[in-house]
C-alpha cells in the first residue's frame, strides 16, 4: 500500500481494499454455492420434480446461522448453499465495516458518523428477522 508523508492511507488504498474484498467475498460466495449445488444434483438430481404450485420454505433447520453452520459441515447440500447465501450477504456488510475502519483512521467524522448509521439500519435489517 501507498503511504503518504504524513503516514496516512490515501484513498485510493482504500478503495483498493474494498474492491479486493468485494471481488474476493462474491467469488467465495459464489464457489461454495456452486459446491452446494453439485452436492445437491449429486444426490437429489434423480428425485421427482418437485411442485410448484405451492410455495414450501426452507426447513427450520436452515434459516438459522448456527443451522447452516452445522448443515455445512455436516456437507448437506442445502445447509452448503445457504452457507454460501450467507456469504454473500455478508460480503458488503464487511465493506461497511472495513470502510468504517478506513474513515476512522483518515479521521472523517463526518463520513464515520454515516458509515455507522448505515451499519447499524442494515445490523437492524438482519438481526430483526432473525429466528432463534
């Protein structure tokens, strides 16, 4: 990274950041998604089609964090892909952060005092659904 004199982070650094983080969270996301979905053609390809007439969610053991936490590891498809969904989300959440943390150094109040406004609607967001 780029040092100014003054030892600071300029901020094309901090885009720099960002943009690997993004890059890097998508492409995870989206390879453990890929890895549900092999999973899940491996072992459900054959099954009848299912019908779709009627809406069925997602079982209680997947809309819970540590649900598709042990559904991973346990490597059930569906708990993979959900794993992958929930990095997904959390890919621009952690840009929030880490841009919270770039402000904070640089010693922008201004743009500190946004970035947790922001932050905190979008923790709201994803906590106030969340079923325990």
């Amino acid at each position: 990274m780029k040092k100014t004199i003054e030892n600071k982070w300029q901020d094309t650094d901090v885009e720099q950041i960002v943009g690997q983080l993004l890059r890097y969270g998508v492409f995870t996301a989206s390879i453990v998604a890929l890895i549900g979905g092999v999973i899940y053609i491996g072992t459900k390809g054959q099954s009848p089609m299912p019908s779709y007439h009627k809406f069925v969610g997602e079982g209680a053991n997947f809309t819970s964090y540590s649900g598709i936490i042990k559904g991973a590891l346990s490597f059930n498809a569906a708990g993979i892909i959900q794993l992958g969904v929930l990095l997904l989300i959390a890919t621009p959440v952690l840009r929030i952060v880490f841009s919270l943390v770039g402000f904070a150094l640089e010693k922008d109040r201004m743009y500190v005092c946004i970035t947790l406004i922001v932050l905190a609607v979008i923790t709201t967001s994803i906590f106030g659904g969340l079923k325990v």
